[in-house]
C-alpha cells in the first residue's frame, strides 16, 4: 500500500492495520504439514471437542497456496527437509509457522542420523509448542499466541517481502 | 464430407503424488502413469519419516526403548509397547502375572478400536464422508479419557515394563470401562448406518483394490487387509499371547479382499474387541502386576527405596547406567496380532544393558507393498480409496 | 514339522557344504547356514510336504561386528506355516567383502521391499532382485546406517540443508543455529 509511505498519515494506516490484523487473525487458514503423532493430536485438535473452528481456523488447506499457517507437526527426517523447504517457500506472504511438538522444535527424542534436529535450523519460527505430543489444549495455546503476534504486525512489513535462501 | 478418425499418438502422463497432499496420511509419495483417468503404473515411494529407531534402540536400554516404540503405530500405541515387553520377557524367561496379562489385553483392545476408527475415519474423510470422522472421534476422545485416568497419558503411553506396568488401574477406572463399553455400540450403528448400505460408499468401494488369497501369503499379508482376502489367521487364536486362550470372540473373514470387505472386516473387529473388553472386566482377577520385586527386573515400592538401604541398592542396580537388566545372549520374536497385522520385536542380545538389534517387523510396510498389485486397472480416485482402506501409519512404514 | 534332531539330520545330508547347525533358545529354532544355498534351503522349507512354511513373515539383517559369529553379516529369515502354526529362523551368515546372496523374490513376493531395505541399511546385495535401491534413505545417501561403524548422530547429513531467511520490515528474521 503506497498510503504510508506518503508520510504524517500514520493514524489512517494504524486504523488500517489495526482493521487489517482483526481479520488476519481471525481467519488463519492453517496448513498442516502433519507427519507423525503430533499430527494425531492436531486432527484432535480439529474434532469436535476441542474445536479448532472457534478460532476461524477451520478450512484447513492442504495447498500451501491458498493457506497462511504452516503447522509442522512431527518429526522431520533429512528425506522430508527439501518438501518442507518448498512448501514454506510456495507460501505467500503474510504467513506464520508453528513447531508444534518436540521433535520439530529441537528433534525431540530422536538424536539420529537421519531428524533434523528443530525445524528451526533452516525455517523461521513463530512459535513453539512443546510436547510430546502437545495436548490440543496446548496447540490452541499455540494459535492464540500466534494471534498474539499477528496483533503487533504491520502492513508495513511487508513492503515487498524478500525471501533469500543461503546456499 | 465424411470426417475419418485418425489415430492420434498419445503419451501417459506421469502424476506425482504426494508426499505432502492431504490423502496421503503424511509422508506417501505415489508415482503414477495414467493414461485418462485409469493407472498404468504405480511406483510408491517411502522413507520420508525414517528416523533412525532401529539404530537408537541400539544405544536405549529395554525399559527405555518402550518410550521410542509408542512413536511407530501411534494410532494404537499400547499394543506396541505389549509386543516389545513381550518379546524381552521371554528373552528373560519371565512369567507376568495374571492380572498384569489380562490389563494388557484390555489396554491392546481399546487400542485396536481406536485404530480402527480412526482408519475408517480417515479412509471416510478421503472419499469425502467427513461426519463419519468426526463420530469416530468422539469416541476416540472417551477411550483418550479412559486411557489418561490409568496412566496420564492420552497417546504416547508407555504403560507396560518389563515384568508388568507401570502401575495398577486405579479404582474408578472399572465403573468408567463399564460405562465406555455400554456407550461404543451406539457409535458403531451410526458409523454402519452412514456407511454400510450407502450407495456412494459401495460405488467407491466394492470390487477396488482386490487381492486374492493367494497373492495376500505371496505378499506377507496380515491383519484386517488379508483376512478381507480370505486368509483365516489371526495370531489371538493360533498362536495366543498374554492370556488371550481365556477370552472368546470371533475372527472376521471376508471373501472379496477389496476396500468393502476391508471396511467391514475393521468395523465387526470393533464389535469383537468390546466383547473382549467386557469378559476381561468381568473375569479381572486380583493381585499384582509386576513379577516378583524381588528379582532384579522391577523397581522396589517406593516405601522400600526410601526407607531401606537394600531397596535403594536395588533400585540403582536397575536404573544406573553400568548396571540394568541384562539378559543373556540370545534372540526373541514374539508376533502380536496388532490392529494393522503381525507386530514382532525381533530383539538380539549380547548379554549387556541394551540390546544389540532391535528390529520390528513392520505390518505397514509389509502391507502396503503390496499396493501396485492392487492397483490393476484402477483409476485415480481409486488411489485414494485404496491407499485409505490398507492403513498405512507412517512411523512403523519408515521408523 | 520334523522334530529337532531329525530336521538337523535331513539338512546335513541335503546341504553339506554350507549348513552349519541348528540352535533352540527359549523354543524358537534358528538353522544356520552359508549365504551360498541360502535360497536352496528356503525353497526346500517352502515346497517340501514334511515342512510346509508357507508364509514369510520377515527379512532382516544383524551386523555381528562386535558381538563375533562365523561372519560379519547374517541375513535372517523368520518363517510360518500356517497350517500347523509352527515358526523356524533362518540365519544366512554372509560375508564382509562382497556382501552378496540370492534374492528370495522368486519364492514370495514380500521379499522385494523388505529386502530393499537390507541394501539400504547394511549393504547386502541380493543378486536376482529386480529393483535393488534405496528405500528409506534419500537416494544420495552415502553410507549404510545399521552398520556398527556408522556413528548414531550420523556424518552431518542432517545439516546439510538450505537455510531460509526472511526480511520482516528492517529486520531479517534468520534461522537459529545450524547443528
């Protein structure tokens, strides 16, 4: 938006983002990238008794086109590492990531040759949700957090995104 | 003027499919030529959730590695950690007590109705029935709160021990069994009823994905998948473990071996297991649940460990780490009938604290190669149909 | 099924060069034999009538590099008949050189992936398979996981990745360490 860059019209564009923010954050449209028991405890977490659906996250997109929350729930083996990669990467802006479980914040019980040890290695993190597996309790603790965070954001951060990969 | 049909030069199209699309549970990959919409060929692809558990098992002694075994087939994770006590009890030659066996039993058929809901849950969800989920889940969640009032933990559980559990049911948990197995039918009969006679559910599952009897032996087939087939084995009535002998139930055969029979075979094993559920509530006998404490496998109470220099002795020669059980040089298989088919430990010891290999005999893999035979003259929705009906867990395909 | 001593006698006369002996411990009989005519003995357990293993149940492999035996490599085999629900092991011990034996694929189909997947962790090569590569590992993975000699935490494969940044206004947002 080309609105703040004219300057002295920051009270339009915190309106703007405040307005911006309420609806971002309402409408999270999670993507998961369930691979193991975490992913268990996230279709839990989408049942009926611990609705993911309050929160405006219910139309899970399984296109990380159309989605702009990416929930790596499980472990992650090296095989698993370059899908991860892209699939983060095909993802447009704004979008936020949770580690959700042990095993894709730190690796968890699996100090092998072949996990990647936290997901957080080579993809920025939003938020964290240990356990092992979280209870869905605890995965909706982390959405609220995550909604927490897109409170703060500003229109303004994204003017244009620049996504580098280091070799 | 009369037009004439040529022959136009058509090529197949190759389809990738996965690893990260909703319908392949995870970390599938199918590559497939089609040629219109039926498949030509199939080449799965696996490996994506390959961590390395053999190799760690290596490194974790036995009471620890029941923690790393609940993470292969976590839809059912008790009736692992049942198979890997197992097969180090009798590579110990231990004898658990009675009350400790029929727990276990108890614990592995609430598991099995989790899986299997789960399944039809998801192989439902795949087709597009997605009310069938979430009944299923309903149920899934009250077994979940049977499951945290034993043992405090609703999916990675880790319950047994070498030589018993880890601890006794406490007293609420019989009412709240009872009151679990008087609510599941209703469920089962409204999952029958959306799904059973549905002809939407017959025109995505008869006649898909067909096995024959003899092509299910070929291929190691166990479980639901080959008693669809026709295959009438089912390890708790040949070769019964943990005082299986005692109960009655019956084995499901189905005739086709395609995705209906599959579907019908789980939902009757459901029926099956609440009936073992309620002849081992009735029949629980009563004492402990660990071997003897003074042998040197289980932990002493907790009494006799504080207030006692020989409880404190004992309880450091089992969890130090230069000391712990070690059994002798030897191996042992126990097969288990899971809720997938045959789960075996496979554990070689040489006589130290930990094993030397562990290596689990995994039904899903053994299963699902068995998916291209399956696919003949299938088309691509069928895919979906058959991947869904052989319950494919991605942690025990790849560990 | 023949008992113990019987079945000893009729793998002597049938395999002399290779059969090494039968063990029994805790109830589970384990023959032991040469790589070599491994698939002989295999086929002989499934189409003899005194036999009857109909039903293959497992392939695997143990790398018996610290705990000694007659060679580095021992494939093993777990067999069912389903008839009369009797259970026999097969250990084909094989070599370190040229880890090779014959595929058991002709005699059941379930031996494809199953023994893909002893290539893939150990190195064994099954000679007559009709698709012999990586199953669980990625296909550029150098070495053979289950082997003794491979270290637990791996040779840095699992650090060998891309890392993402991302700029969020002014800041770049990075990864937090690379291990």
């Amino acid at each position: 938006m080309g609105v703040e860059r004219s300057g002295g019209v920051e009270w339009l564009t915190t309106t703007v983002d405040a307005f911006a923010n309420w609806a971002r954050k309402n409408s999270l449209w999670p993507m998961p990238f369930g691979t193991a028991c975490c992913g268990i405890e996230f279709m839990a977490a989408l049942a009926s008794r611990h609705d993911l659906a309050r929160f405006g996250a219910e139309a899970i997109r399984f296109s990380p086109r159309q989605s702009d929350l990416l929930v790596v729930a499980g472990r992650i083996p090296i095989k698993m590492m370059p899908v991860l990669t892209r699939i983060y990467q095909q993802m447009p802006e704004p979008k936020w990531v949770i580690a959700m479980g042990a095993c894709a914040s730190s690796g968890g019980v699996f100090d092998t040759y072949s996990v990647i040890q936290g997901i957080d290695n080579f993809l920025p993190v939003d938020v964290y949700i240990p356990g092992c597996p979280p209870r869905p309790e605890a995965f909706l603790d982390g959405v609220i957090k995550v909604q927490k965070l897109i409170k703060r954001d500003s229109l303004g951060h994204y003017k244009p995104p620049v996504e580098e990969t280091a070799a | 003027m009369t037009l004439e049909a040529k022959e136009l030069s058509t090529d197949n199209l190759v389809l990738n499919f996965g690893p990260s699309h909703p319908a392949t549970h995870g970390t599938l990959r199918v590559i497939m030529e089609i040629d219109g919409e039926v498949v030509t060929k199939v080449t799965p692809e696996i490996g994506f959730l390959h961590c390395g558990f053999e190799k760690l098992g290596e490194h974790l002694d036995y009471n620890q590695y029941i923690t790393v075994t609940d993470r292969m087939n976590y839809l059912s994770p008790m009736c692992n950690n049942v198979a890997f006590v197992l097969a180090a009890e009798k590579l110990l030659d231990l004898e658990v007590p009675k009350r400790a066996q029929y727990i276990r039993v108890l614990m592995c058929e609430l598991s099995r109705i989790a899986d299997h809901l789960l399944q039809i849950g998801m192989q439902a969800v795949d087709v597009g029935a997605f009310t069938v989920f979430l009944y299923g889940f309903r149920l899934r969640e009250w077994i979940y709160d049977l499951f945290e009032l034993a043992y405090g933990a609703r999916l990675t559980t880790s319950y047994t021990r070498v030589g018993g559990l880890m601890r006794d049911l406490p007293d609420a948990f019989v009412p709240a069994a009872l009151e679990l197995l008087d609510r599941a039918p209703d469920t089962f009969k409204e999952i029958d009823g959306l799904l059973t006679h549905n002809r939407i559910w017959l025109d995505r599952a008869r006649y898909i994905g067909p096995i024959s009897h003899d092509e299910a032996i070929s291929y190691g087939l166990t479980g639901p998948v080959a008693r669809a087939a026709g295959v009438d084995y089912d390890l708790r009535t040949k070769e019964p473990y943990s005082s299986y002998e005692d109960f009655d139930f019956d084995v499901i055969i189905g005739s086709n071996g395609d995705v209906y029979d599959r579907y019908l075979v789980r939902l009757n094993e459901m029926r099956e297991s609440l009936k073992i559920c309620r002849q081992v509530l009735e029949k629980m006998p009563v004492g402990p649940v660990n071997v003897d404490a003074d042998s040197k496998y289980v932990l002493p109470p907790r009494e006799e460990m504080f207030n006692s220099i020989e409880g404190l002795i004992h309880h450091f020669m089992i969890t130090m780490e230069n000391q712990g059980l070690t059994p002798p040089v030897g191996e042992a298989y126990v097969p288990t009938e899971s809720p997938n088919g045959e789960l075996g430990y496979f554990i070689v010891s040489d006589g130290g604290r930990e094993p030397y290999r562990v290596r689990t005999r995994p039904p899903s893999l053994i299963n699902y190669s068995a998916f291209p035979a399956m696919m003949e003259n299938m088309t691509v929705s069928d895919t979906v149909a058959i991947l869904g009906s052989l319950n494919v867990i991605a942690g025990e395909l790849d560990r | 099924m023949l008992p113990k001593d019987q079945l000893a006698v009729v793998l002597k006369e049938k395999f002399p060069d290779s059969f090494i002996e039968i063990t029994d411990f805790r109830d589970m009989l384990t023959v032991h034999i040469r790589s070599e005519q491994a698939l002989d003995l295999l086929r002989t357990l499934k189409t003899d009538p005194r036999f009857a293993f109909n039903f293959l149940a497992d392939i695997t492999a143990v790398d018996h590099l610290e705990m000694g035996g007659p060679a580095r490599f021992a494939v093993v085999y777990h067999l069912l008949n389903q008839y009369e629900v009797q259970r026999i092991v097969v250990r084909a011990w094989v070599d370190e050189e040229q880890p090779s034996l014959p595929s058991a694929y002709p005699l059941w189909k379930t031996a494809d992936w199953q023994e893909r997947e002893v290539y893939d962790l150990f190195g064994i090569e099954f000679s007559g398979h009709p698709d012999l590569r990586r199953i669980m590992t990625p296909d550029d993975f150098q070495h053979h996981p289950l082997r003794k000699d491979y270290p637990l935490q791996g040779r840095g494969e699992r650090s060998n990745f891309p890392v993402v940044k991302r700029r969020i206004g002014s800041k770049w947002q990075e990864a937090k360490s690379v291990q």
